[in-house]
C-alpha cells in the first residue's frame, strides 16, 4: 500500500477485492470456507471436488442422492483421494473395489462415524 | 506360561498412553507373535475405540462384554471371571488377519474394552461403598482382589496382558496398578510431564511397588527434536529416572494419530501402512520391550517377523 499514496479508498478496495477473487478463483478450499462462513451454499466445481467437498459434512445432511451427485462422478484417483484423506479406508480396504462400490463404502462409514459423534443435545 | 501383565499408566494425562497400547500390542502380536490382550480400565475408552472403533466399543458394551461389565459382576457379588467379558478379535492389522485366514496364527489382539459407562460403574459403587463406611483404600483392595481372581484363568492364555489405566488414581485405576507385574510410563520431553512422572513415580514406588526401578519402562513420546527436549529426555534418562528402563524416543507423527481413527470394524492396515515412518520405532519397541519381559519373566522370544 505505501508505494500507491495515491489511490482513492474505493481503489484499495478494489485491489483487495481483486486479490481476494484471484485467490478464490485459484484455491477451491478457501474458496469453499469463505462461502461456508459466509452462509452460503458451496456447488461443487468436478476439477476441485477432491479438495474441497466434505464427505462427512454431506453425510450429515442425511441426502444420500446429493452424497452420491458429488462423489459419485469423481474420478476413482479422486475418490481414493477423499477417502485415504478423511480417514474413511485405508489401503487395504479399497483394493480390488470399483469406484460406485467405494463411494458406497464412503457413504457408510462417513455416516456411522457422524452418527457415532454428533451430540444428540443441540 | 503366564502372561505378564503391564500396566500403561502416569497420573499426567496427554502422554500417549492410550496410543502408546495400541502401538505396543502391535508390535508384539506382529514381530514376536504374540497373544496380546489390551484390558482398558479407562473410561475415556481411548485404546478401546482406537482397536475396535466406536460403533465396535458400543456392540461389545451391548453383547456384555467390557470392564463396566467386569465392574457389575463386582458389584452384584458374583463369582470374579473376566473371560465372558473379552472380545476375542481387536486386530487391525491386516498382516495378522490373514495369518490367522490362512490358519497360522501369528500374534493376536484381544480386547477387554472400556467404555464411558465405566465411570458411572464406578461413581455408582463408591457411593454404595462409602456409604457403608468404607474408604477409597478398602474399596481398591477389594477391588484388585476381585480382578485378580477374574484375571488368573486368562493368564494361561495370554503371553502379555497391557493395562490401559487412566490419568488419575481412582480406586479402580489403583486396583489395576495393583495387579501389575511392570509398569509403563509414557510420557512427553517437557517440563511438566517431567513432574507427573516423578510424582506417579514416587506414588507407585510409596503404595504399590517398592521394588519400582526394576519394574519400571519409560517411553518418550511424542518427541519434537528440538534442542530443548533433546535436554529433558537426556535428563530423564541420565538423572532424574536413570535406573529405569527407557524404551526408544517416539517421534511426533501425525500419520500414527490419523491412523489410530480406525475407519470401520472391517477396516485393515498394513503395519507400514499405519506406522508409516515409525514403523522402525515400533519395531525397536517391541523389541526393547521385549527384552524387558525376558529380564522380568525369564522367557525368550523369536521374532517371526521382520
């Protein structure tokens, strides 16, 4: 800011903004947070799914046809991506299964884990 | 044989007890091969939910097995056997489920589990107990001489049994420290952590176990290699309980911590695949431990893995 004295307070605003959409536009996940803090509703882009879409999130909201809209046209890397990475298999555990048969896996342990530890008081 | 039985315990929550088990009882049924059974007399169930994952803890609490079980059947005045309360199948690993597949048994995880009720057991009792003029004291005792009794038929079966006691010493945790053969202290490279272990250190050493440095395992876990804690784990070791047992420092690992999140019942991993860089530590656990049950117990041990 202190090389630019000459901006007009609506100019700064709009580099920060500027800056804010690039970082949006190029890092799906916070992307995914601010519009969560903000309230709203995150749609899935397919490239960022993998990064951004929260399997147990989703199993919370009890719609299993949305559940399986997210994960279920993923890629199988991807899907063996948001597995491994929210502790829903291990290696092991998905050896020799096609992608429907693991989304089906994520489905129902991402489920039991949710009912297992959501507070029933709230 | 008779197994030896461990106790995993240091008043200083937060040291790695729980995982400190489960890593133990790994490394045990996988390199030695060994019969392994983890009684949890933690309510927090930690080591319970990490072997049998919570939807598991939950189905052996309402088949009627557990140590809030053991505790009831104490508590009615029925004859001490914790058989009835075992599950018989805590592995994880998927090595020693596909020994065990192919009939050749090679190590094995049974579990004792706890559960939260546990604590409302035990409330429960002490409040009947001091209620009819009885004291904390009086209550552990009877309560180690019930257990004893309701663990002897196992120990035939069993080549090491780990106590998971938890952070404090109710009288159910020292009715555990009580029956223990050895004792492993997990505990942290900081200050302290430091001091807990001294102060459970000289409490067990005071009321249960005179004879303590002999029996005696401590574990550093969770160590950040920083100069710092490179200076209290040499002080440890070098001062403050040098005529202990020291197993290998445990690095810090995320992986392991995520790892312990069993996914599901029918949920495997490879050794490797759970220890991932620590897989060596594990390794040098068993072992070191190992060598410590030999001095204890007189019995040698072969590897059947590598």
């Amino acid at each position: 800011m202190a090389e630019s004295p000459g901006l007009t307070p609506v100019e700064y605003i709009d580099r920060f903004f500027d800056e804010l959409r690039a970082e949006v536009r190029a890092n799906p996940a916070l992307a995914a947070r601010l519009v969560k803090a903000l309230g709203g509703n995150v749609v899935f882009d397919n490239e960022a799914k993998a990064d951004v879409a929260n399997p147990y999130s989703l199993a919370a909201e009890g719609d299993r046809a949305r559940f399986f809209s997210v994960f279920g046209t993923m890629k199988l890397g991807d899907i063996k991506k948001v597995l491994k990475e929210n502790n829903l298999a291990t290696r092991v555990d998905m050896t020799g299964k096609n992608a429907d048969q693991l989304v089906d896996m994520m489905y129902t342990r991402a489920s039991r884990k949710v009912q297992e530890r959501k507070s029933s008081i709230y | 044989m008779v197994a030896l039985t461990a106790a995993i315990a240091n008043l200083k929550g937060g040291v790695g007890k729980s995982t400190t088990t489960v890593m133990l009882a790994d490394g045990l049924a996988y390199y030695y091969g060994m019969n392994v059974l983890v009684i949890d007399l933690d309510p927090q169930a930690n080591s319970s939910q990490m072997l049998l994952t919570e939807q598991g803890v939950q189905a052996a609490s309402d088949q009627g097995k557990g140590t809030h079980h053991l505790l009831a059947s104490f508590m009615e005045g029925k004859p001490p056997s914790a058989a009835p309360f075992v599950m018989p199948n805590a592995v994880t690993l998927e090595e020693l489920r596909l020994a065990e597949e192919h009939d050749e048994r090679k190590g094995w995880i049974s579990s004792l589990p706890a559960h939260p009720q546990l604590r409302l057991r035990e409330l429960s009792l002490e409040e009947e107990w001091y209620g009819k003029s009885g004291t904390p004291t009086t209550l552990a005792d009877a309560l180690a001489k019930h257990f004893q009794a309701a663990f002897e038929p196992l120990l035939p079966i069993y080549d090491v049994i780990l106590l998971d006691c938890p952070p404090h010493l109710s009288p159910l945790a020292r009715a555990g420290l009580a029956l223990a053969d050895a004792y492993i202290t997990p505990t942290i490279a900081d200050s302290v952590s430091t001091w807990g272990t001294k102060q459970f250190s000289d409490w067990v050493g005071k009321f249960v176990a005179p004879d303590l440095p002999s029996r005696n395992f401590v574990l550093i876990t969770r160590f950040r290699d920083t100069k710092y804690a490179r200076q209290v784990a040499s002080d440890l070791r070098e001062i403050y309980l040098k005529d202990r047992w020291f197993g290998p420092t445990i690095p810090e690992s995320i992986h392991v911590l995520n790892a312990m999140d069993r996914p599901a019942l029918d949920s495997y991993n490879t050794l490797r695949g759970k220890y991932a860089g620590v897989t060596g530590d594990v390794r040098r656990l068993a072992e070191r431990f190992t060598d410590f049950m030999t001095q204890r117990t007189g019995v040698t041990w072969q590897k059947v893995r590598d």
